[in-house]
C-alpha cells in the first residue's frame, strides 16, 4: 500500500507561498531538481487540498503548467467540502478525508508514495496519525509571510527521521520519516 508524502518547497522562514497563496515566489528559484523528477515516478496519485488545486501555479502560462510542474498525469483525490463546478477528467472530489486517503492509496497501485500538495490537507494527515514522510525543499529565500509549511498554533511536537539530506544547485532537499 502506498505511503502518504507531503512535499513541498519552502522558504528558509518556513512559507510555502506567499500571502494569498501567491506561488510567484518559487519561480526564480525553479530548476533542474533530479530528486523530484524520480518522486514524479514513484507517485500513483495525488491528495490535494481545494486550495491548492485552484490556487495559483508558478508556471501557469507555460508548458510546465499544472501539478508537479506539468509532470504528473493520473488520478487526482481533491479534499474539498464544496463540490467542483466543472468535472475534470482524472480529478474526484472528496468531502472527507478518510475516504479520500483510502482512495488515493487505492488509486496508487503498485506505486510507492499517494503525494500530498497543500498545507491544510498535509496537517489534516499528520493529525490524524496518517502521514508517513515529507520532503522539503529548501529554497534561499525569505518570504515574510504567507501559507506556513505546518502551521498548527498551540500544537504538539511531532517527532522525524532524518531519511536523507541533498544538495542542489536551487535547493536544500530534506527528506524526514513522521515517526509515530
């Protein structure tokens, strides 16, 4: 069964995207990154947060346009708790969140990891004792403010592994082990 993976690139201050959840930010600091084009086919579906799927795409208007950079096709579970205006082929929308984890790691098949994208949808999982891994890509940058990578006022300590750490031209890539 598949593992659920968080990954995200995050400012050194800890932000995922800026206020609103403007993803510009990331687009200077976008480059050749061979740890994620590996995940991209370890993945057999994406768990996606509502905001995050109608939310802003730092390469929106090119080819690499969409989730994963334009990389990824297949299914898509969107933990949402309004239903989609419009039916996109490939995309299911989910309003709770066991039936959507249990869904994408059924959709995942014989693949390794169901990959989340959004802050909400990936603290939801950590919560509820669901998130297996995350994988960080540390970008030089300082944003300010914005969308937090865990954002959790008052929470408690959650304990990681150290999997892996690498060095890229563009980014810091860690890669943790959420221990239970």
């Amino acid at each position: 069964m598949a593992k659920l993976l968080y990954s995200a690139s995050m400012s050194l201050d800890g932000f995922i995207a800026g206020p609103g959840g403007d993803m510009s930010w990331l687009t200077a600091h976008l480059g050749p990154n061979p740890i994620a084009d590996k995940l991209i086919t370890q993945i057999g579906a994406l768990l996606i947060g509502n905001r995050t799927y109608g939310g802003d795409d730092p390469n929106r208007g090119t080819d690499s346009e969409g989730p994963l950079g334009g990389r990824w096709a297949g299914p898509q579970f969107v933990l949402s708790h309004r239903a989609a205006e419009a039916t996109t082929p490939g995309v299911t929308f989910v309003d709770d969140l066991s039936t959507a984890v249990a869904a994408a790691k059924a959709a995942a098949g014989e693949k390794e990891y169901v990959n989340i994208l959004g802050a909400s949808v990936a603290r939801q999982c950590l919560q509820a004792g669901l998130l297996d891994e995350v994988l960080v890509f540390v970008v030089p940058a300082l944003l300010g403010d914005g969308v937090r990578l865990f954002d959790q006022p008052g929470g408690t300590e959650v304990k990681l592994e150290q999997l892996s750490v690498s060095q890229l031209p563009h980014t810091t890539g860690l890669w943790l082990r959420v221990l239970t």
